[in-house]
C-alpha cells in the first residue's frame, strides 16, 4: 500500500522546501523534490498550498491510565494528540498504581497497545525505595527515569539525599526531572493558609510555587548530573532564572537540556485573573518577562525541546471555590502545535525551529529508533497542516475526555488536516478514518 503526498511545502531537519513524500507500507520510500513514478494503485494526496513534517512527539503527557481513568484514558487522549499532529508520546509514571516496577510498565505498554492509535512510551518513576528497578530497567523499551525533586500530581518526591545521588549515579538512562524546592513551596503555602479563604484565589499560584523554587531545584539537579555525568533533562522550565543554567549550544554536545512547554509561552502571570483555575499548573505560569525569555530560549539554543505536560482533570477537581483543592494541571495535547504556530505567525520562533523542538530534538534527545524526521527508511508519522485555515476551540470540537481546554474561544490561525501513524492515514478533515493502533517506540541506546 503507497501514498503520495505531493506538492507540499515540507519542513524536517532545519529545512523548507518543495517537494514530495512517498509512503510505503509504514515507512517512509522517499523524499524528493521531484515527484516519483507511480501505480494506479497509489493513493495522491495533494498537499499545495499546505505545511508538511514529522509527526510531532510529545515527551511529557499524563495520560491518567490505569486508576484515574475518570480523567483521561488512552482512546481518548490519544486520539486528541492525533488530531492535534503528535503522533508518538512519552507517559509519566504517577497514575495508579504509580510505574514504579518495570513489571508495571509492561503492564502499561500492554494495555497501550489496546487501545492507543498514536505512539507510545512510558517512564519509570524513581522513589526513595526502588533503585534497583531504575538499574534493571530496559533502555531499549523505557523512555526515561522520571525524577520528582518537588511534589506534585501523584505524591512522588524523591526527598532523600542519598537516593537523589545514587539516582544520578545509577540511572542506565536520561532523568526527567520535576524542578521545585519542597521546602519553599511549603512554607509558602503555611503563608497563604493563614489568610482568610477570600484572599487566596489563582493569582496566589505563581506566589506560592514561586521563581525561587524552581531555581533552588534546578541548581541542586544540575548540580547532581555535573557530579555524575549524567545526561539530566530538566521539565518544563517556567522562568528566566533558570536559563543561566543551560548552554546555547547543539543539542549533540550537551548532557544537560531543557524543556519548556507551550503554555508557558502563551499564558503569563496576568491571565489567572481571568482563566482561574484553568490555568492552574505546576510549575506555576509566570510573569511576561518570563515568557519573552522562554520564547527567546528556543531561537538561541538554551531551551532544546517541547513537551506539553498534558494534564487532565475533570472541572469539578479544577473549578472548585478553593485554591487549595483545585488541582494543577490542564490539557493541552491537541492544541500543542497550533500555538507553536500561531507564534510562527507572529515572528517569534521559525517554522524549522518549531519542528526542530517538537520533532527532530526529543527524537535525538530520547535516541528514538526512526522517527521524528521525514528521512527514506523512517516510519511514516507524518502530519500535514493548512496554515490559512483558521479554526476556533469548542467545548464541542476538543477531544479530551475531560471535556474541556484552556484555549476554549481561542482562535488559532493554521489547522491540521492529516496525521499519519506508522503509514496509516488516522485522522483526515476532522474525522477519524483509521482505528488501527499506534506502536511501542524503541530507543537506540
């Protein structure tokens, strides 16, 4: 079975160009700038006028399953991040039961690979108590170690010094680390709790879980991977202050790197006053400041990939009256590349860099095995965007079993109109046209 995308505007590896994309089966025959020979039997599809690249993998998600399937489960989640052009994710480990066993990791895999019809993977959550699944842990199939250095969603601190070192010691593969001081969020929290109830509301968050804690956290992290030589991958990254800790410099010549996500980029400090709650995050969003340099971070370098830290909750565990029982965290999957590029739009970052964060780097930073380029031989996940269709976020038209979106009104200039998996044409014109399921990612390591 061969498809042809012809005529479209593609951009992969740092490049923007005409051309052509021959898909075979589940891989990739060719790119070219000439159209290739063809059977009556090729599917054409006509990409004028329309952006082409590698389906965008999303290294950060929650997907809530198992044991908080009320919220999200993979079906659901999976097919916004399809319909949203990512077409693999990385899972982190605080579901229930926590993935905290290599067992229960296959066990997450499996259930996956039922039901999901993008990509996946899986992290293995790191605890007080269980190095010795983090060192048995098999770098071909696992994606990360998840490190929680400040408690959030799920309860995983790993607050004991002498498991952090031996974390950063013994880990057979890249950390993922949550980057928030404990203590200063806590005291913060002891703070606002003595006030009365009507003056602690959303615009308290970035007060709360402030810029200092995020710093102190991160310091200590790269402190610990410097120690070790350990290739660290600091999460979500919030604020100008912790830039300095990184370098503008290839992605191939740094064992320490960052994400940040597109939240932090679209929202500041001045929006709780009117979305509340549904911007309620951990780390917290910050001030415009803060966003102008994440923004900037991405064109020099500092900032090496993009994750969205999909986070569903169900709107009475997110709009409730008080600030201390509103949980943290928001969807955001589906609508991750539309405000990637509506920034384009803008002029703050190129389309290149665009599919260079979302793409090419988490595929390089991860050592995926085929994907996240548009190369001959590679799997086919490939996504095809019409940047002058413009579309408005519904309740009605976002996917999330939540039921909700933080972007709901918004109106993003560019919609995507095709997304591939492993060769299969999933999602066309806003209708799912394929079931068939996505595949386990594997690392070359």
């Amino acid at each position: 079975m061969k498809t042809l995308i012809k005529n479209a505007t593609i951009v992969d590896d740092g490049r923007k160009f005409s051309g052509h994309i021959l898909i075979d089966n589940d891989l990739i025959e060719s790119v070219s700038t000439e159209i290739p020979l063809t059977d009556n039997q090729t599917t054409i599809i006509d990409a004028k006028g329309c952006l082409v690249m590698p389906g965008v993998i999303d290294e950060h998600v929650h997907f809530r399953e198992p044991g908080l399937t009320h919220k999200a489960d993979f079906e659901s989640e999976s097919k916004a991040a399809v319909a949203g052009g990512v077409t693999s994710f990385m899972d982190m480990p605080n579901v229930n039961p926590q993935t905290t066993t290599n067992q229960l990791l296959e066990e997450r895999a499996t259930l996956a690979a039922a039901k999901s019809v993008a990509n996946y993977a899986f992290y293995l959550g790191a605890t007080n108590n269980n190095i010795g699944e983090i060192a048995a842990a098999d770098i071909s199939r696992v994606c990360g170690i998840k490190l929680f250095m400040g408690s959030s969603t799920g309860n995983m601190l790993v607050n004991q010094t002498d498991m952090l070192e031996r974390v950063f010691a013994e880990s057979p593969c890249i950390i993922v680390a949550h980057c928030e001081d404990e203590q200063i969020i806590k005291a913060n929290i002891e703070r606002y709790k003595a006030l009365p109830a009507n003056e602690v509301d959303a615009t308290c968050h970035p007060k709360i879980r402030t810029a200092e804690a995020c710093l102190k956290s991160t310091e200590r992290a790269v402190a610990l991977a410097t120690k070790y030589d350990t290739h660290l991958h600091v999460a979500h990254l919030s604020t100008a202050a912790e830039l300095e800790f990184f370098e503008a410099k290839p992605l191939a010549d740094k064992k320490i790197t960052a994400e940040t996500c597109p939240h932090y980029l679209f929202f500041e400090e001045s929006d709780y006053k009117t979305l509340g709650y549904r911007i309620k995050c951990n780390p917290s969003i910050k001030s415009a400041a803060d966003r102008q340099a994440l923004t900037e971070a991405l064109t020099s370098g500092k900032i090496d990939a993009i994750g969205t830290d999909h986070a569903p909750h169900l709107p009475a565990e997110k709009f409730g009256d008080s600030y201390f029982t509103s949980a943290s965290g928001m969807p955001s999957i589906q609508h991750s590349l539309l405000v990637m590029l509506d920034l384009c739009k803008a002029g703050k970052i190129s389309i290149e860099n665009v599919v260079r964060k979302m793409c090419n780097a988490p595929a390089d930073l991860f050592k995926i095995d085929r994907r996240g380029y548009l190369r001959k031989g590679y799997k086919a996940d490939i996504v095809i965007v019409d940047t002058e269709k413009p579309q408005t976020v519904t309740s009605a038209n976002t996917l999330y079993k939540c039921g909700w979106s933080p972007f709901e009104g918004h109106t993003f200039g560019s919609t995507v109109t095709h997304t591939f998996v492993n060769g299969n044409l999933v999602f066309c014109n806003g209708e799912f046209v394929s079931d068939k399921k996505g595949e386990a990612l594997r690392f070359n390591r």
